[in-house]
C-alpha cells in the first residue's frame, strides 16, 4: 500500500513531521507554512522548517459531538511546540480523564479516518499522544491536584 499526507503542504513522511515556515527576516517560525510572514509581514524569505515532534498541551476540550464516522468522545487540544508555534491538534492515546494542560505529548503520523477502505492509497495524517514516560506515570486526573482550578479544561 502506498502511504501519501492528507496535505503534503503541511506534512512530511520522510522524516515525519509536521512542515512550518520560518521567517529569515525575523527568526519568527509559523504553521503551516504561509505566503508572508505573521510576525513581521515581509512577503519574501520564508522557507519551509520541519517543526518538532515534540509538544505541550496548552488548552484542551473534549468533544461530544461529532458527524459520522468519527468516534467520540475525543480530546481536542492546542500545543505548543518549542519553536514558539502553538497549533490545533486531536490527542490520542490516553483516557480523557487523563489529559491535563502541561502534558507532554509527541507526533505520531496515522491513517486518516476518513479513507476510502477501497483504495491502494492510505492517507495519513497526524495527532499527537502522550510522550512514553507521561503515559505511564499517568492514571486519572484526580492525581492533578498541582494543577490550578479552571487550567484542567474539566470545569
């Protein structure tokens, strides 16, 4: 089976990842990759970056509803990545009782849900689950008592 991203214009397969833009007037980098720069607005010099696998959940929410054939409920989160750029990602891989904001998660390419069952082609796309040793300290969010009222996304 031939694997190809669901938008090539934001995603890599080889190395996977997630593909940003960096500004050479200003150092500022973006996702996805845009015709000017957010920071600075210059129209020229930016050039496409591999973002990081790596983030941080910033906010989050749990879905509910959702058309078919998406299965809910599912976590919907912002991230942070270590290159200042924060973007809209689901979190797989973890109860949604177990999420909290700081938690540490990482890209992980997977097939698109809404693919043709038919065809030789998987589409990919990405999410991000947490990191190995997050997950395995990690049992419910009763446990998040550090964490301050209101930043849990439960309340």
């Amino acid at each position: 089976m031939t694997s190809v991203p669901f938008r090539s214009d934001i995603l890599s397969l080889d190395p996977p990842g997630l593909k940003g833009g960096v500004c050479t007037a200003c150092g500022a980098v973006s996702f996805p990759l845009r015709r000017f720069c957010p920071t600075c607005g210059v129209l020229d010099g930016l050039r496409e970056t591999l973002l990081s696998n790596e983030g941080v959940v910033y906010s989050y929410t749990i879905v509910h509803q959702a058309p078919p054939p998406w299965q809910v409920p599912y976590i919907l989160a912002y991230i942070d990545l270590p290159e200042q750029v924060r973007l809209l990602a689901r979190i797989a891989g973890v109860d949604t009782s177990a999420v909290y904001v700081g938690m540490a998660v990482q890209l992980r390419l997977t097939p698109w849900e809404l693919r043709d069952p038919t065809s030789a082609i998987e589409m990919l796309s990405y999410e991000f689950h947490p990191k190995a040793d997050e997950s395995a300290q990690l049992t419910s969010h009763d446990e998040l008592a550090h964490v301050p009222a209101g930043m849990t996304g439960h309340e």
